[in-house]
C-alpha cells in the first residue's frame, strides 16, 4: 500500500501562500464557463513540466473529434508551446501570445485547421511572451473569447506553474485535468498545486463579496492568534463556520463547485496505479473536496515512439495499452462531468 506519510508533512501552509498569490482576477460575483453555444472548456494543468500535460491534451482532443465533437485545442503552455509537434504539423498561422498582448482582437484569426476532422489548434509555437507577462485582464479576455468560440470542447494545455494568473487560466475551465506520475516530486508539486488553487479560489470569492464580510472573517482565520488552528482548506472552512455557518457552508460549496480530476501517467509497477486513489483519499482528507480519479497510463515505448515520430498516440498507436487507457480516463471524464452541475465558481 502506497504509504503517504511523508505528504501529510506539506499540509502547513507556506508563508507566501496566506497571499494568495496576488491580486484577485476581475469579478463581480461567480459566473458559469459555458459559452454560449455550449462549448467546455477542458484545462490540462499541474505543478510539474514533463509529466505528459501536452500529450495527454492532444490525445483527449484527438479523441474528442474522432467521437464526432468539434474541438479546439489551445497551447496555452506558454514559454515551452510544442502542441503542433504531438499532432505531426508545422505551427499555425499566429500565436497565443498575440492575443494575450492586444495585438491582434479575434481570436478566430489564430485559429488553424489540423489534418484530423473536427480538430482544430491555436498554436503557441511563436510565444515570446513569460509567464510573468500575463496580467489577470488578459486571462479575463481569453476565457470571454473561449465562452464565444463555435466549438463543443475547447482543451487548454496549461504550463506548470502556481503563479496567480496561471492559476486563473487552470480554473477557468469547466473541468480540471492535473497529470500526475508516480514520483514524489511530482507528487509534491501537485500538492502545493492544488493548495494554491483552493487558496487563489477562496481569495477571489471573498474579494467578490461587496459587503467583505468574508474578507473580514478569513483575516480572522489567518491571523497570528488564529494560525495554528488553520493546516488546511478543511480547517478554514471549519473555522469559519464556527464564526458565521452561513459563510462557512456557503465557501464549501462554492469551492466544491469546480470539477478537477487527476490522470497518473508513466506508470511502471501496480503499485504506481495504486497511489491514484491513495492522493484521492488524502486529498478529500485534507482539502475536503472531491478529486477525482479518472485512471493511469502505463509506461510504454510506443508513447516515447509516437512523439518522436510526430504520430498521435490514439491514432497511429491506438491498439497500445497506454491509448486504451487514455480513451477509459476521457470515458471516466465524460461520465463525472455529466454528473456534475456546470462551473459556478469563475473570475
């Protein structure tokens, strides 16, 4: 049994986190992700580069469009964009970051068609731009353009990174995707993650409180008489339902709103695949939300062979162990995200 002793030692907060991470994204009160012409958004994220985000992206959307939906695929890992690689084609016709920076005002016109029906990209191949460089403004009016786009999936590869603004990318999605493989620093990372993005949540909520009833009460929690009391999100919410039930109800169901799920990739033992219901387990422990759990992908040659080779897994490999596997987790993804009432908590 996979032992995680060693991650219940993370549950302190850090220091820089009781920030927040920065100034709140532009709200006024929670609204829904959905476009208009009912397009989700899919975010593929985590704390770790190099744990298959892009190929896991590319191959959900891949097999999205082969199930007849009409996708777009967004290389949202901005600095590291190579989405255009994993489908065997050139960069499209522009760059995320020309969008980001006011360059250009349609975002359609980024838009490039790929060799697979109903799959389309808007490439990142071109960006200059850092991390640093993107403000909560562009983040607001990327998620506006992606709620107009004419599509039935919209799949965001998101670059690792707990900066708030990537955070805000991540949580603008109608379902949360983490890739996680079995080693402990990737595990870490995923951890602090998630931490980071249940505290980015809970900041922009209170901030979008007109009255700062919440605001007031959070500041409670998180002063120095307070601090010791407060480990994890569980423990907040606890608090601060101890100060005001309304608040605190009201926080835990805000915060539940959001669907994320986490993949494991790369794994080699059966013990690998075990430590996804275990982080599953710890998670509802000490965040007390659900993270779902939609499955693992084995290490196979094939995967390393279909990058090298610019062939789509689920396409050119699909009678391989590690595409079956990814076609369940999609199966599995599909399934929760019926279940589940729309995003209610966004920027």
């Amino acid at each position: 049994m996979f032992n995680l002793n060693w991650l219940k030692k993370l549950i302190f907060w850090d220091r820089e986190d009781e920030t927040l991470l920065g100034p709140a994204p532009i709200a006024s009160r929670p609204i829904r992700a959905t476009s208009p012409y009912g397009t989700s958004i899919w975010s593929v994220g985590g704390g770790k580069g190099g744990v298959g985000k892009s190929l896991v992206a590319s191959n959900l959307a891949l097999s999205l469009s082969k199930q007849g939906k009409k996708v777009l695929l967004v290389d949202a890992d901005l600095g590291a964009a190579n989405l255009h690689t994993f489908l065997g084609i050139d960069g499209g016709k522009g760059a995320l970051s020309s969008f980001l920076k006011n360059e250009i005002s349609d975002i359609g016109s980024l838009i490039s068609k790929t060799p697979f029906p109903n799959l389309d990209l808007i490439s990142g191949a071109k960006d200059s731009l850092d991390v640093a460089d993107v403000r909560n403004a562009q983040v607001t009016r990327l998620r506006e353009a992606l709620k107009k786009v004419e599509y039935d999936y919209a799949v965001l590869d998101i670059g690792p990174c707990t900066s708030s603004n990537l955070l805000d990318m991540f949580l603008m999605g109608n379902e949360g995707i983490i890739l996680s493989t079995p080693e402990p620093t990737t595990i870490e990372n995923n951890y602090r993650f998630l931490k980071c993005l249940f505290l980015r949540k809970i900041k922009s909520i209170a901030d979008s409180q007109e009255d700062g009833v919440l605001k007031g009460m959070l500041q409670k929690i998180f002063s120095e008489s307070w601090s010791q009391r407060v480990k994890t999100v569980s423990d907040i919410i606890e608090q601060l339902s101890m100060l005001d039930f309304d608040q605190g109800r009201m926080l835990k169901e805000d915060l539940s709103a959001t669907s994320i799920s986490m993949i494991m990739n790369q794994t080699k033992r059966e013990e690998d695949a075990e430590m996804g219901p275990s982080i599953q387990r710890a998670c509802a422990d000490y965040f007390g939300m659900d993270i779902g759990y939609l499955g693992s992908v084995g290490y196979e040659d094939c995967v390393s062979e279909s990058i090298r080779t610019r062939r789509p897994l689920v396409t050119h490999y699909s009678a391989s162990g590690a595409a079956r596997s990814l076609e369940a987790c999609l199966g599995q993804l599909m399934n929760r995200a019926n279940k589940t009432q729309p995003v209610t908590i966004q920027f």
